[in-house]
C-alpha cells in the first residue's frame, strides 16, 4: 500500500537559566535519560529533538554520557537535531541582532557538539510575528514547526494543516510545519490505539499527509504522575509498538526528511500569536475570566466548534504591560544589549575582545524567556528565575564597565528613559553597584545591583489579583460549606494540588509599587496589621513626580528629588536626595528634607525599603540591630522600637544589607508573599522583607523636620565565596 502518512515526533526538552540543580536532575532521571532508554529500542523509529541551551550545556557538565547517546543517535539517523535561540528566548522580547545572534551561536554550538547539519530549529513558547521569517532565513534556518492555531487564525481549515506551507518576509522563504493539537493533548494522556485510529483517519482520507506532534519533553516523566504513567505502566512502549506495526501506511520521520520528501502546501502568512493558553495568559485577569465565561456559556451552541479557530486572546508583547516589574527586567536588558551593540560597533582592544564575548553570553543567557511571562506554569512568580536574569545582567554590565574604564573605583550619574515610560530616570552607578531613581514614579528606588554578589535587591514582585485565585477562593469556601473533605480538597480542577493550607487568607493586593524609598504618611498611632493590610496612610507621596536635578563631582554624585504634596489637609513640601561617594561606592546616602509642615501636629512619617533576593525561611537569612543580636528570619514580622540601625545577612548569597538612621526609629517589618501556579500546584512564594523605619514627632518653629538614612551593601563574603568557587573548578 506505501506510507500514506508521514508522522514526524518532535521532542523539545527545556530547563530555564538559574533553576534548581536538583529540578535539572530529576527531570534528567524521570524524563531525558528514560526516553532515550526506550527509544534506544526502536531504532527504525527517528524522531527530531531540540534541546535549549541552559539544558544542553548542564548536560554537557554533569551527564556527558547523554550527549554521546544523542551524538550516536543522530549518527545513525534516527535523531535529527534542531536549534534555535541558543538559551530559550521569546523571539518578540529580544531585539532582531540579538535573534540571528543567538540563533547562528547555538548552531555552531551543536554542529561542534554533534557533528551534523542544523536546518530547522524550535521557536520558543511558538510566539511568532511574521518579520521573524527573515530572522530565521538569515540565520540559516529552513524550517520550522508551529501550533495549528496559528494556521487557523490566518483562515487554514484542520484538514488542509497535514503538510507545510512557505511563508516569506522581505523575500527570504521559510518552510513552517502545523504541530497538531490533538496529538498534543492525546500523547501521552491517552491509549496509544486512540492516536493510532485518528492518524488513520487522516491517512484514509488524505494520503501523503504529513502530521507532526511536537510538545515538551518533560510530558514523557518528568511532569507529575507522567513517569509511572510512561514508563513504569507501559505507555510509551504501547506506543512504538503501535507505530511499527502500522508499518504498512504510516511513516515515523523527521522534519527534514519530510520537506526534502513532499512538496509544500501553498504559501501562508501567520498572524501574531502563540499556542492558545498563551494568548489569553497575555490578557488582563478580567478579560481572562470574561473570556472563559463566553466560552464556557456558547460552548453547547450549534456551530460553536467552527467559531472557536476565530477566538483569540491577548498579544504576547503586552505581558510588559501587565507586570511592570517584567518591563523593568526588559528594560535592564535593552540597556544591556544597546551597550554591547555599542561596543562592537566602535570596536575594543584585542585583548578585551573574551571579556567582550563573555558579556555577550551573559547577556543571551539573560534573555532566557521562562520569567518574562506567567501563565499556568510559575514564571515569573519565581524569585530565583527572576534573580538568574538579573544575575546575568549585571554580570554583563560588569564585564563592559571593566573594558571601558580604566581605574577600579568610580561614580557616574545620568538621566534617561530607562524603564520606557517617557519619562526620565536616573541611574547612579558605582564600580560597586547600580542603583535607579524614577522622580516622575514616586521618586522610588526600583533598580539596586549589587555587583559583588550579582544580585539585584529590588527584583521585586507586586500581589495582583490572578484568576486562578477564584479556584483557590472557591475550594476555601467548598470547604468551610462542607462539600468536600480534607482528601478531595488537595486535588480539584485538574489535579492541582494545594502545597499549603489557607492560600486563601493570603489572597492581598498591592494598590502600590514593592520598591524602595516609597514614602507614607501613616496615621499618628496606626498598627502595624493595618499598615500590612494597606490602611492607614494620610498623605499622597507614596506616588508622585518629583522634580529632579543632578551634580556631580570627581569624588560625588548626587540627585536632588522635590515635591508639594498633601498631608492630610496641610500642603507640605518635600525634598529627599540621594547622593554617592567615591570613597564609599558600596553605600547609597538618602536624605530627607520636610519643610512647610504645621508646627502643632503630630506627625507620622516612614520610609518603605523592600529587599528582594534574600530568601526566607532559612537560619542563615535574618534580621540584625546596631549591637549584631538576630532578630528573626527575613520572613519575619517584627514590631521594633527606637533603634537607629537594622540589618539584613543572607549568609548563603555572602550578602549584608544595614540601614543606619541619624534618628532612632520605630521600625516595621513584614514579608510580601504571593501565590503562584505551578504544574505541580498553587503555593506561596516569598517576594521580598519590608522595612519601614517610622519616625513620630511634631515640626520645629520653622515647619521643618529632617532625617538621613545611610544603606550599606557589604559583599566581601559573597566575592570570597566566588574566589573559592573559581579556584575549586580551575578557572
């Protein structure tokens, strides 16, 4: 009879810049390794894998003889391997050089590794925008695979998806294959005999089709329940079997055999877009839930299901708009990447061209995509996935700061757009940190770098209502009404498990941003409940522009942020500077100026700092005062009287962080903690430790009260703890 049905399986394994070592290891033991196992078995059946960069290069350090399976593998023909953007970024949220630059790196990176031709590659998340066609040609790439959904937004019925079509920007022609839905949610959820009988039907009435599965590899073990499912009970094997013994009219292949094989299609041009969960994570909580509403009320009306390929959700691009502090990250990047572009346009000397090659694969490892959005998996709810970008970032910073200047200590002051808001920012940088000012944002801190231990302390995250907090609201209330007992309650919708109890008293918002230098005139005797719950505040300076202006000197650098405001029914004014030495480039001086005050009223003024980055729930992480005696871990709540000095140590990240104030003051600290989805369930993830050092007092006869506070950033112990690291591995 002959193949009348090409079938091309497409594994695309994946793990993100700064994860967990041991989440590398397990998925390795439950996922990678065990796959190859059994596909070792089935020699005549070839498939195409990609693998990110994050993940190859850890496979390369720890389980080299994966890579010689692979190597093998592919040898023989029964592996074709594909690239892309070498450390996994979202094609739309780097710049066009960065693209083709990190997609030519990760091709030279696996011809050298494996020896074979690369031609296809894996977009990653499949968010595509149609100028990224060139970007691929140009970069060498023949093909590549993405969701049907795509297909059908640009008016492609399902029967007419089994092949590839060729798509063109500025006359470059790629060839893009659909990846089927159907075999995504089939593999490996349900009896192999089911895929068997769709792709028949497929073949009966289209021969010489070409359908292509491609879905993540972690789906085949490493994902909950999947490796007792895939393995231990026999799925994958079922599987394979099926497919050699259906020999007679399908083919198991790879992409390129099936574009070097059969003709194209026709010619398509895609719309924006991603996978369909993606478009509508992009879209604001409301238009989420309204979204699902609609669909779930005309999903039994008559011709629904031909409406549905016509549904779309957000676009991918507006995650920086709804979470500032993404956008913040972005920025940080573009700065990064400019300044590289910069340099190599201008050129360096010989002898700086590794340290410049080295800030470029800090930078690409930066743009790595998984906590630049959130959707069901954590994201960037994740503090240690957002703290590896940053890590990078300033680790590429670092690097072009040592190419550009020639003496180890200095101070630079600038004013720019840097968070693109078009407004001016100020950034104040040292050899020892980066810290950024927005005067027309509140005069807030959002931005401090710490470069000896690559950390940036304000890589804060905002509580903002989510929808899959209503699930969590619902359970709780399922369970106080009595409808479901303990057991039922850790597994509803899907499976998903509560990791601990009460979320839904957690459930807080933030009205405004978690940053630093966040001003509050609270209510003279306020609580510290009320503050925590958001209460209590009588004065409009925790947003506002601020006027700003800049000086500097060989030896200083200082900008000046000023303000009228409201305090209850006074006006007030507000004059609060921010200056940097040269001699102590590790330290930031704030000084605050209240001027215009009444002379007869009690006041009730603080300052908000939040330290993001030190983790909690850990002996070696805690808070300190002027004598060094613990106060309690980062992720306590403490309620602390007229004391003129608070400390922060995380011994792990060899990192301390003190305030000393010229006024002894009252001082508040709290944890903000946020709930995150996972695949493995919903659970509270700490974000950042609030300090608020408060002051009560009444004004002079001249309407005036100031304070200073001092911020010291110690890293001695985090650069010996580097200095050990590297002479352990060599380098």
């Amino acid at each position: 009879m002959g193949c009348r049905l090409r079938l091309v399986l497409v594994i695309h394994n994946h793990q993100p810049v700064g994860n967990f070592e041991g989440v590398f290891e397990e998925s390795y033991q439950n996922s990678y390794q065990p796959f190859l196992d059994v596909l070792s078995d089935y020699p005549d059946i070839p498939f195409s894998l990609h693998t990110s960069g994050s993940l190859i290069e850890w496979l390369v350090d720890v389980h080299p003889e994966y890579i010689d399976r692979v190597r093998g593998l592919a040898e023989s023909g029964q592996v074709e391997i594909l690239g892309g953007p070498f450390y996994e970024p979202i094609l739309a949220g780097i710049p066009r050089r960065d693209r083709i630059g990190q997609i030519l790196a990760y091709t030279d990176y696996l011809k050298k590794l494996f020896g074979t031709p690369i031609r296809g590659m894996w977009v990653p998340e499949r968010v595509w925008e149609q100028a990224f066609a060139s970007d691929l040609v140009d970069a060498g790439m023949e093909y590549t695979l993405l969701d049907d959904s795509h297909f059908s937004a640009a008016g492609v019925r399902a029967d007419e998806m089994h092949g590839y079509y060729l798509s063109e920007d500025e006359g470059r022609l790629l060839k893009i294959f659909p990846d089927n839905e159907t075999l995504r949610y089939q593999i490996p959820f349900t009896d192999p005999v089911e895929t068997i009988h769709y792709l028949k039907q497929i073949a009966d009435h289209q021969p010489n089709s070409v359908v292509v599965f491609g879905d993540d590899g972690e789906k085949f073990g490493a994902w909950p329940g999947t490796y007792d499912h895939v393995y231990r009970d026999g799925w994958l094997k079922k599987f394979l079997d099926l497919l050699q013994q259906n020999g007679d009219w399908l083919k198991v292949t790879t992409l390129s055999e099936a574009v070097d094989s059969v003709s194209p299609l026709g010619s398509c041009y895609l719309p924006d877009a991603s996978y369909r969960e993606m478009t509508e994570w992009a879209l604001s909580p409301e238009r989420q839930l309204e979204l699902a509403d609609l669909k779930e009320k005309f999903a039994s009306v008559e011709g629904f299901d031909r409406l549905k390929p016509y549904l779309r959700g957000g676009f991918w691009r507006n995650f920086r708009v709804k979470y500032t502090e993404l956008n913040e990250m972005y920025a940080r990047m573009l700065e990064v990447s400019d300044r590289l572009q910069d340099l190599e346009e201008t050129g360096v000397d010989a002898e700086n061209i590794p340290l410049l090659n080295e800030a470029r694969v800090e930078l690409y490892r930066a743009q790595c995509n998984c906590p630049y959005w959130h959707g069901a998996f954590g994201g960037l709810y994740l503090p240690h996935l957002r703290n590896a970008i940053y890590k990078h970032l300033i680790s590429a910073d670092s690097l072009m700061e040592k190419i550009t200047r020639s003496e180890p200590n200095w101070i630079t002051v600038e004013a720019a757009d840097f968070n693109l808001d078009a407004r001016q920012e100020v950034r104040l940088a040292s050899n020892r940190l980066v810290s950024y000012l927005a005067p027309a944002g509140g005069g807030h801190l959002y931005e401090l770098d710490v470069r000896g231990a690559k950390q940036n302390l304000l890589a804060t995250l905002n509580r903002r209502p989510e929808p899959y907090h209503e699930i969590i609201r619902k359970a709780a209330q399922e369970k106080r009404d009595g409808s479901q007992n303990g057991e039922e309650l850790g597994k509803i919708h899907n499976a998903v498990h509560f990791k601990q109890p009460d979320l839904d008293k957690k459930l807080k918002y933030d009205d405004t941003p978690r940053k630093s230098l966040v001003d509050h005139f609270y209510q003279p005797g306020l609580d510290i409940q009320t503050a925590i719950d958001g209460g209590g505040e009588v004065g409009d300076f925790v947003q506002g522009v601020f006027q700003s202006s800049m000086r500097r000197t060989d030896d200083y650098c200082e900008v000046r942020m000023k303000r009228k405001g409201h305090v209850g029914p006074y006006q007030i004014e507000m004059t609060k500077t921010v200056s940097l030495a040269k001699g102590a480039a590790g330290t930031l001086e704030f000084h605050y100026e209240l001027e215009q005050l009444p002379t007869d009223v009690p006041l009730h003024f603080g300052v908000e700092f939040n330290f993001a980055g030190m983790a909690a729930g850990a002996s070696d992480r805690y808070f300190y005062n002027h004598l060094g005696k613990q106060l309690g871990e980062l992720g306590a709540q403490l309620d602390l009287e007229k004391i003129d000095r608070i400390g922060l140590v995380d011994e792990w990240l060899g990192l301390d962080a003190a305030l000393d104030l010229s006024s002894p003051a009252n001082i508040w600290t709290f944890p903000i903690e946020t709930i995150s989805q996972s695949e493995g369930g919903y659970e509270l993830v700490h974000q950042s430790s609030v300090v608020i050092p408060r002051w009560d007092f009444v004004a002079d006869e001249q309407g005036h009260w100031s304070v200073s506070i001092t911020l010291s950033l110690d890293t001695s112990a985090a650069q010996a703890k580097a200095l050990s690291e590297a002479a352990a591995s060599g380098a």
